[in-house]
C-alpha cells in the first residue's frame, strides 16, 4: 500500500510538471481508491496538494522564461473567483455528477487541442511589429483584444475547478493555445501559476465543509513535489507538437477511465 502511495504521489508529480495540468486526475482516485479517503476529502486534499505543487513548478517555469505573467495575471484573478464559486456548489453537488461532467469536458478540451490554430501568437506579434509598434505594446494589445474572452474562460474554468476539484489545467492549456497563440511550452508554464491561485481558492472553499487529514495531504505533497521537478525537466525534451498531441492522448485515456469507473 505504501509503495502504491509513493508511485501515485511522483507519478501525479510528473505528469502536472509534463503538461501543466492532470495532477489532481492522478491525485484524487488515488486517495480515493488506494488511501480510502471520502470522495469529497479526497477532492478538497488534491486540490490542496495540486496547489502547492503548481506553485513550485510555476516558480521554476518562470525562472526559464515560460510564463506569461499579464496573461497569468487576468485569468488567474477571475479563475479565483469562479473556483471558489465552484467549490461551494461541490460541497453539495452528486459525485456522480462531478466525474461526469469532468470526464466530458476533458473529451471536448482533447478535441480542441487536436486542432489546428489558425494563428499563433508570434504571428501576430510580428504582424505588429510590421506596422511600428514595439513587441512589448504588441503583446498588450493581444491580450487587450482577448481580455473579455481571457474573463470568461476564467471564470468559467474557476467554477468547473471548484465544482469538480481539479486544478483545470486541462482547460487552460487549450485555451491560452488556441485563444491567445501562446507557444505550448509557454502555456504549461503559465497554466502551472493560474493553477496554483485557483487551487488554493477551491480549497478554501472546501476547507470548514469537509474533514481535511493534514498529515496525510503533506507527505502526498511532497512526493508529488520530488515528481513535478522531474516532469518539467522531461517537457523540454519534446516539440510543443509532441506535448500538445500527447497531451489530447492523455485527456481521452483518462476521461475514459473515469466514466469507466463512475458507472460501472
């Protein structure tokens, strides 16, 4: 049993510092189905343990330059808000209802990943560029022309975070991919600190609802910490085409599993 907790803890490590996301996907059945903790403990502590786990391997993407800080900034501030939202209502919302409604999203958010963008970022930039303006203004008005948009995925994924208890990466990628052109590298990074802010308000929104075990929660922690150092190590080996097509991949084996294991 305990080497099954340590596997599950660095797995969940590796694959929230690989993609950026997927890290409460691994961390609530295991302390589901392996520790036997309540559905919605187990909810409230993965989102905790995603929380401080995105912190740290955020901090190390911003040191390498991956993370757009305006961009993380405007969603992570209305994501806060919707996941705290979220995390009221999944306090008395049906399991069933929560791993379904999650395992659905994670099929569209896969299939929008397998697209193609129509124009990526440094596209834009550069046709900004051509016209006079400075790369810092040009990336400003990106963000101008996608802020209302840039709210409402926030607030949107906020609330589908609090509801379902995953940190939403998942759906931040895709979106900071195919809304803004942001490089594949750059928006794992990013999504790592939107997903930190937004952990952490959905497990305020948990904690007082339901009982937290602490000690158990920290040395999951922990171990999903040692795993996420060597998952970001890991993403800078592959193209951002390899990450975002295994990335789909990975959406559709979980998701699939998870309606599995809901209905059966």
């Amino acid at each position: 049993m305990l080497i099954l907790v340590i596997v599950a803890g660095a797995i969940t490590g590796i694959v929230l510092g690989l993609f950026g996301s997927g890290g409460s996907i691994i961390a609530m059945p295991a302390l589901l189905y392996l520790l036997h903790v309540e559905p919605k403990s187990a909810i409230a502590m993965s989102l905790g343990i995603v929380a401080v786990t995105a912190t740290i391997s955020g901090w190390d993407n911003w040191r390498r330059g991956n993370v757009d800080v305006k961009v993380a900034a405007m969603f992570g501030l209305f994501g806060v808000i919707g996941t705290y939202g979220g995390a009221r209502l999944g306090v008395y919302s049906p399991v069933i209802v929560q791993l379904t409604l999650f395992a659905l999203v994670m099929y569209a958010a896969a299939w929008k990943m397998l697209q193609k963008k129509k124009q990526t970022q440094a596209q834009a930039v550069q046709l900004a560029l051509a016209g006079g303006t400075t790369v810092a203004d040009a990336e400003i008005e990106i963000i101008k022309a996608h802020m209302g948009q840039i709210a409402l995925h926030g607030v949107g994924v906020g609330v589908l975070t609090g509801l379902v208890g995953v940190g939403g990466g998942f759906l931040i990628v895709p979106a900071l991919v195919l809304l803004s052109g942001m490089p594949m590298k750059t928006a794992i990074g990013t999504s790592l600190v939107i997903v930190a802010a937004k952990s952490y308000s959905g497990f305020a929104g948990y904690i007082g609802a339901v009982p937290v075990d602490w000690a158990m929660m920290g040395a999951f922690t922990l171990l999903t910490v040692a795993g996420s150092f060597a998952g970001t190590r890991i993403a800078h080996r592959f193209s951002h085409e390899k990450l975002k097509k295994s990335f789909a991949i990975f959406l559709i084996i979980v998701a699939t599993y998870i309606l599995l294991k809901s209905f059966m």
